[in-house]
C-alpha cells in the first residue's frame, strides 16, 4: 500500500513538473512581449491614430494584418471616433493588448477656414455627380466591386469570402448581420449591390448527404442527424416537420430553404 502511494505522488509530480515546462515558454512569452510593448509606449506619449501615415503605421510593433486594417481605414478616411469603438473593431483584436496599454489620440486633421475658402472660390462651376453602375453581387468580379464608393480590396474579399462559403447570397438582411458591411453600411450601397441573380438551392433535403449538408454552415451535427435519420427511416422531411423539431428550435428555416431545397 505504502508504495503504491509512493508511485501516485511521484506520478503526480511528474505531471505538474511537466505541466509547468509546457505552460512556462507560452507565459514568458506573453509577458516578454507585454514589457516590450510598454518599453515602446514608454517612449512614445500617444499615438495619433486618425493622423497616422502609412511609414508611422507600418512602423508600429503590431500585426501586418491590423497595420492593413489601419492604412484602408486612413486611405477612406473613417476616423476612429473613441477607444470603445477601437476596441470593437475585430480587425485590431489581434493587437488589443497594444492599444490598451497606451493613450490613443482621436482628433482628426482639421481643415483651416481660409483654405477651405480659397478651395471654393477656385471652382467656377459645380462639378458634375459621379455616376456608379450597380453590380450583382452573385455575379460580380472584384474589380467592379473595388470600383464602387467606400469598398477596397479588404470589402472585397469579405463578400467574396461570404459567397465562398454559402455558395451564393440569397438574403442581403443576412449577409449585412454577418459581415463587416452591417457596420460600415453606407446608404448608396443600397441601390449599387444588388441581388439580380440568386441560383437555385444545391444542397436537398432528399438528395445531398450527410457530408454535404453538415457542410452548410448554418447546419449543425444534430440537425443534419436528424434530417438524414428522418428520411432513412421514414420519408424526406417537409420543412413544417422540420420547424417542429427540437434541433431546429430558434433556427431561421425560411432561411435555409433559400439554399435547401425539400426534392
């Protein structure tokens, strides 16, 4: 008995000198980062965050992608108003630490009065309103797109990885609440990005498998279980059947049959 309990202890402290060499490396490293980036705020009184040029934001000890971030906001000319919505930007969450252990200065380059005057005395006539052509966004390449007002190479590349994922966008109210474009929604973004073409459903409530409806990613393992058990056993759910089962409570089904369809 007495060793046995001797073989325990010494198995137990194997696995906490073990578990102490595993998280050690991970918490030195975190903490030798958070002194450098003191060390740098410690010569550095704030950051000018609306002001900052592409040299001073490339040269800040963040990532590349939140210096990407920061340089497409600058070149659009959307302005951080305060710390609460730095923080809510999940482009810079990478680098939350950083921009929370320092000031942040929000003011933006002002425009003096004389300047502005002598601008518009300059012009003679008013200069002709720019006309955009709306583009389809089921069918658009990323050039018509980056062609448009307040969308770069950053939008871009969330609608198309939206459309990647689901296969095409069949709802804009869904696409808006699950992307960036909801935050940052400008009004002439109603009339440009349009819905001409939605496809047909590719996946099937009778036809697509097990594989490919867990693929979709509004389905989970229980209700894709539920809908391949259902029809082994029984016949193709209709989606009123589906609506009453308790996988698919508080899930949008009207939803889903945009790109499910029950044949």
């Amino acid at each position: 008995m007495r060793e046995q309990l001797e073989l325990t202890a010494i198995l137990i402290c194997i696995a906490l000198v073990s578990g102490a060499m595993f998280l050690f490396p991970v918490e030195k490293k975190i903490a030798e980062h958070k002194a450098f980036l003191e060390l740098w705020w410690s010569a550095n009184d704030s950051l000018r965050i609306n002001k900052a040029d592409s040299s001073h934001i490339y040269s800040l000890p963040i990532s590349k992608a939140t210096k990407r971030s920061l340089w497409f906001r600058r070149k659009r000319n959307w302005p951080f108003k305060d710390l609460e919505e730095l923080h809510a930007d999940r482009y810079l969450k990478e680098d939350s630490l950083f921009f929370a252990l320092g000031a942040i200065d929000f003011s933006v380059t002002a425009v003096s009065a004389s300047k502005t005057a002598a601008t518009r005395a300059s012009i003679k006539r008013p200069l002709p309103s720019r006309k955009w052509t709306a583009v389809d966004v089921n069918t658009c390449d990323s050039a018509a797109l980056d062609a448009l007002p307040g969308i770069g190479p950053g939008m871009v590349g969330i609608l198309f990885r939206y459309r990647t994922r689901y296969g095409f966008i069949a709802d804009m109210d869904h696409f808006k609440s699950n992307t960036y474009y909801g935050e940052r929604w400008q009004q002439e973004w109603t009339t440009l990005l349009t819905l001409d073409s939605i496809p047909p459903p590719k996946l099937s409530l009778e036809h697509s498998t097990f594989e490919e409806l867990m693929g979709f990613p509004e389905l989970n393992y229980a209700q894709t279980k539920r809908i391949c058990f259902y029809r082994e056993r029984f016949t193709v759910p209709t989606w009123k059947e589906i609506e009453e089962w308790e996988e698919f409570s508080g899930a949008d089904t009207t939803f889903l049959q945009l790109y499910i369809s029950r044949n």
